[in-house]
C-alpha cells in the first residue's frame, strides 16, 4: 500500500492506472476509520475486482464544518487509519493538506465552490447552512484527483449520499455512486468515528436514535398511514426521556426527492440529528 500526499501526484498515479485499463474505486473518509469504514473499503474491492485500485482519502475538510463545530477536535490518527487501509486490503491512501485542497485561502486566494440548491435546504443543510457547500466542493475536488470509476459512500449520511449522487449526475462527473449499508454496533447505535465524545451513560442514551427509528418503522409495519406530526411527538417524548439528549431535527421524507411528508407509510425514509451532550449524532432508516 502506497500513501499519497500531493494532487499532482496522486492524478499522475490515476492516470497511469486508466491508461493500463485499470479500474478505480474510491472510499472518501476525514479519517479516525472503524469497522464501519472497512466495511466500504470491502464494498469498493468488490465493485473494481481483484484486479483494480481502490483508493481511500484522509481528509478533514475544514470547509464542511461550522464556526462552533467541532474541526479542531475532530479525532484524527493517521498512523491507526494507514494501518486499518492496509489490512482492508486498499491500494493507496490520499492524504492532502489544507493548503494543497485549499490553496491561498487564508489570504483570500480561493473562492471557488460547488453549491446544490435543492436537495440541500432541509435536514442537515438546515442545521448547518454551510455544511453542504463544503461537502460538494470537498468531493468534487477529491474526485478530480482520484478519478475514479466508482465511489463509495455510507447510508448513515443519507442526505448527503442523495446530495453526492445528484452534484455528479448535474456536473456528468464519469463515476459511478454507490451507497453501503449503515453498520452498527450490537445496540443499535450506527458507528461514528464521533461515538469516541461519548462519556459514561452518554452512550447509552445515545442508542435512543436508533430507538426511535425502530418505534417509527413498528409504527407503519401494519401498513395504514400515520400521521407524521403525531409520529413526530411520539418520538419527541421518547427522545425527551434521555437527560443528555437533545433533539435537532426529526424528518419523514420521500427517500428519492428529499420531500417532506405529510403521512408516513411503509417506504418512507426517516432521519434524525440529535445532540448528546455536545455531541451531534445522526441516524435514518427506510420505514
């Protein structure tokens, strides 16, 4: 396994791979990897073969994260993340910095970025107003340096896979978009490289996400519609039960548009935002 630091370097690599008839698979992570990331790695493998590359970025894109956000504790551990690649069986690791993705912007020298303007209002887009901007804009760029045939991304982070998927479908970026299925530990709780801010009874509370997803889809399984602002307090109360909980945003929506519903029925997607402490974690679920 190789490790890359440079842009120039790592589009030199790519191109010499697509001129070979190599196929590329690309896993984009800010690091501090878990099983939930090997499980990605895994899922690029299959889809480029035994004979293609797969390549994972180590990045945190200081772009995507708010004034009040948590960029400069953001957990990192590049030598335990390499070592995680290595056995995941990854071809190369990407590891820009700041000033190669972002050149000059301190000094007011970059001013370029992706914007979607739909899929990006409600939800995450709404808790966070500048979160997406820097979500495409990172991904674009990853994917200009990587240029792969396929990339692969998580189900946890629902909106931003739907958001992903349509910036390279309105931009014809040549790749193709593949989402893998959340992992979890035995609980319930989705792995998050953020579940390590957890404190003591922290983490138990933090299962009731999961929780109310589980009570949201019980509460369709017979197949008439439900209400969504009756489902909405019923979680509520439930989310309210923990002390340490607090509640961002709770959203019935149509899993193709985004749209929010008015009745929840089997097939409607649900997610949620809540904070643990000061800790912000995110789940969804297809009902």
């Amino acid at each position: 396994m190789q490790v890359v630091a440079q842009i120039a370097a790592m589009q030199r690599l790519a191109r010499k791979w697509q001129h070979a008839g190599l196929r590329i698979a690309f896993v984009p992570t800010m690091g501090f990897l878990h099983p939930g990331h090997v499980s990605l790695i895994l899922r690029a493998r299959r889809a480029v073969g035994v004979g293609g590359k797969v390549v994972v970025s180590i990045y945190v894109n200081p772009t995507q994260f708010g004034p009040k956000e948590d960029f400069t504790r953001y957990p990192r551990d590049l030598k335990g993340d390499l070592q995680m690649c290595r056995e995941a069986g990854a071809d190369t690791v990407f590891t820009p910095d700041d000033q190669a993705m972002y050149p000059g912007k301190g000094e007011g020298l970059y001013s370029t970025f992706v914007v979607e303007e739909k899929l990006t209002q409600s939800m995450e887009g709404a808790s966070r107003p500048s979160h997406f901007r820097g979500v495409t804009t990172v991904v674009a760029k990853l994917l200009h340096c990587v240029l792969p045939d396929v990339a692969v991304f998580g189900q946890k982070d629902f909106q931003q896979a739907a958001v992903i998927r349509r910036m390279t479908a309105d931009l014809n970026f040549p790749v193709k978009i593949i989402v893998a299925p959340t992992l979890r530990e035995p609980d319930g709780l989705a792995m998050s490289s953020r579940n390590k801010y957890l404190a003591g009874d922290q983490r138990r509370q933090a299962t009731v996400l999961w929780r109310s997803l589980q009570a949201a889809r019980a509460a369709v399984q017979g197949g008439s519609p439900v209400k969504a602002v009756r489902l909405l307090e019923q979680l509520k109360k439930l989310i309210a039960a923990e002390p340490e909980v607090r509640l961002d945003y709770l959203e019935f929506f149509n899993p193709d548009s985004l749209e929010p519903v008015s009745l929840v029925v089997p097939g409607t997607q649900a997610a949620l935002a809540v904070f643990v402490g000061s800790t912000r974690l995110i789940d969804n679920m297809r009902l």
